[in-house]
C-alpha cells in the first residue's frame, strides 16, 4: 500500500471515529436532559406570591442576598405551593399578592417552578 492510499485509509477511519462518537454524545445528552426537569415541565399556569421575604447569607467564602418566595397555584381545582430560593434582592418586585406564570409537568403538578 503506498502512502497516498494509507493517509485516505487514516481519513477515512478518523472520520468514521468522529461520526461514531458525535452520535455517541447526541445519545447521552438526548437522555440526560429527557430526564431533566426543566424539560418535563411542559405546562403553565396563573399562581400569586404568597410570601417574599430577603435574606443575608454569610458564610467564610462569600455574603450574597437572597430572596425566598412562597407562590400558590392550581391544577385542575387542586391547590399547590411552591418555595424558590433566588439570588439577588428581589422582594420588593416580587410582592404578596402579585401573579406569576407557573411551570409545571403535567403529570405530577407539585413538581413545578416559577417562569420569570
């Protein structure tokens, strides 16, 4: 075999190898976020803030604001709540009584986040 057919050899295996291992990453990332929850959650709703409150959280590394939000919200006349913990001082946007859209997977209702 001269040098010229064994250099197309090599391309062509590579090539082969870079396909093979493209279809082998699109199969583990299909898989990881099917099961992501992000992805599940596929429905929305109207839920209102219950309760903001800020808080200040030090530890030795860092002092970051946060902002614990309490949301009601209905699925097929059963009532929910969630509580989300966000980073940032965001208790005076995010008032009691004030609507917020609702995402949540149909199929468990209670697994669901806020979409802001």
């Amino acid at each position: 075999m001269n040098n010229a057919a064994a250099a197309h050899t090599i391309l062509q295996m590579l090539g082969v190898y870079i396909v093979t291992g493209l279809i082998v990453v699109g199969a583990v990332l299909m898989v990881v976020f099917s099961h992501h929850r992000f992805f599940k959650m596929t429905s929305s709703t109207s839920g209102e803030i219950v309760r903001s409150e800020q808080r200040e959280v030090r530890d030795e590394n860092e002092r970051r604001d946060e902002t614990v939000v309490v949301c009601r919200y209905t699925v097929h006349g059963k009532a929910y709540e969630i509580q989300r913990i966000m980073r940032g001082r965001l208790a005076d946007r995010l008032t009691p009584g004030k609507k917020v859209a609702i995402r949540y997977n149909p199929a468990e209702p209670d697994m669901a986040d806020l979409a802001l």
